[in-house]
C-alpha cells in the first residue's frame, strides 16, 4: 500500500535519497496538503503566507519564482500582489502542481515540475523569489542557495517560511518531540500512517538553526539577512538580498 512510507537517517542525508523520498511522500500527501498545512500549524498557515507576502515590494514590476510551491498558496499570493507581473510556481511533485493549477484562473501564474537544486532559469531572472517550508526539504541546501543566488538578480529578495530549528540544544529536542508526536497524530488521522507528517521533525533535525543558517546565507553572497520569528518562535520568516 502506498501509504507505507518509512524513512531513515540517510533519507535526510544523502541528497539523492532524498530527493526520491520527498517525491514519493509528496505523491502521498498532495490530496489532503492544504488541509494538513492548516491543522499542523494550528490554522496560522494562512497568516503567515500572508505576513510573508507582507515584507515583498509594493511595486508591480517584479519576476517572481515561488520554490516547492506545493498547491499554490504563496503562488496565488504572488498573483494577486503583482497582477502584472510573471509568477512561477515550481514544484518537484506532478500531483502537487496538478492541483496548484486547478486552483487558479489567474493569467499571470505558470506552474512548472522542477527541481529546486537544478533551476533550468537563466542567470538573473526573477526579482523575487519565495518558499513556503521549501527549503527544509532541499535535497542539498548549499546548491539551493547557490541557485537561488544564480537567478535572483542583483538586489533581487528572498524570503522563505520555514519551521525554526532553535539554537539550544534542549529546546531543539523538545521542539523535536512535540513536532514528532503532532505530525504522528495527524498521519494517523489522515493516512492511516504516524510517518507521513512525523518526518517533519526529522527533517528538521539537518536544518540549520538561525545562527548557522545566516552565516550560510553570507557565505553565498547574500546580504542584508533578517529572521522574522512567528508563533513564539516556532517557524521563521527568512528575509534576505542579493
């Protein structure tokens, strides 16, 4: 049965298995994926995208490429703030993006299939560029980051949602086990399997926490880099230009 998926230590290590792993969860999830983000997040998902798109440019003259757009919420967002402007939702997952693009009648937003460590865009093309729990889920978030730094023009803005890792040792174990036991409850719920969602406390046990992850960001060229701490820190908004 397809909902039997399990994962290991080397699922999160490894960027090939990882990246075959996040295909195969994601197949699975897709259906009930906005349903999930909501219940997960205490039903805040929503005002976060929403504060996310918050810290983007008033202007409408933007090239926008929204990261693992799974089906299309900060997608959507992007639309409807830039009406004039391109967007593009890229995702690894055929059904995510199938469903992305039945959400919308908007003329100005494209959905593609892609990966995110292999960015088939030329040098320099967007403006913008967003994530929603996007870069967690990066088979290899040093060549993201490069990628994101290869077609994001010169002071072109990233801004990422994403869980935060916190820097103390305890409290990253706590957060840990909290995280593990709701995402359990939920996979049991809605697929019959505590691993489906569990696997987000894992994936955030590689995920850099602030600290780290800033010092990364500088590392590939990136500047002015500022973390926005929502819902008493439990995820961050992650702000930052090229």
């Amino acid at each position: 049965m397809k909902n039997k998926i399990k994962y290991t230590k080397n699922d999160f290590t490894d960027p090939v298995r990882k990246k075959t792993f996040n295909k195969k969860l994601f197949q699975i999830v897709a259906p009930k994926y906005q349903l999930v983000t909501r219940g997960l997040s205490f039903f805040q998902d929503q005002l976060w995208k929403k504060t996310l798109i918050s810290q983007l440019p008033v202007s409408d003259q933007q090239s926008c490429l929204d990261l693992a757009c799974g089906t299309g919420d900060i997608t959507l967002l992007l639309g409807k703030k830039y009406p004039q402007s391109k967007i593009i939702g890229l995702d690894l997952t055929e059904e995510m993006v199938i469903i992305a693009k039945n959400r919308t009648s908007l003329p100005n937003i494209d959905y593609q299939i892609g990966n995110m460590n292999q960015l088939t865009f030329p040098d320099s093309s967007f403006s913008i560029i967003t994530g929603g729990y996007a870069l967690r889920n990066s088979p290899d978030l040093n060549i993201t980051l490069k990628e994101i730094g290869r077609v994001l023009q010169k002071e072109g803005i990233g801004v990422f949602l994403e869980f935060r890792a916190p820097h103390q040792p305890f409290l990253r174990k706590m957060k840990y086990l909290l995280l593990r036991f709701w995402g359990s409850l939920w996979g049991m719920l809605l697929h019959g399997n505590p691993h489906v969602y569990a696997y987000i406390a894992e994936s955030l046990k590689h995920f850099p926490d602030n600290q780290k992850f800033k010092k990364m960001l500088e590392n590939c060229g990136f500047k002015n880099i500022r973390f926005l701490n929502l819902f008493f820190g439990f995820v961050s908004l992650i702000y930052f230009e090229k």
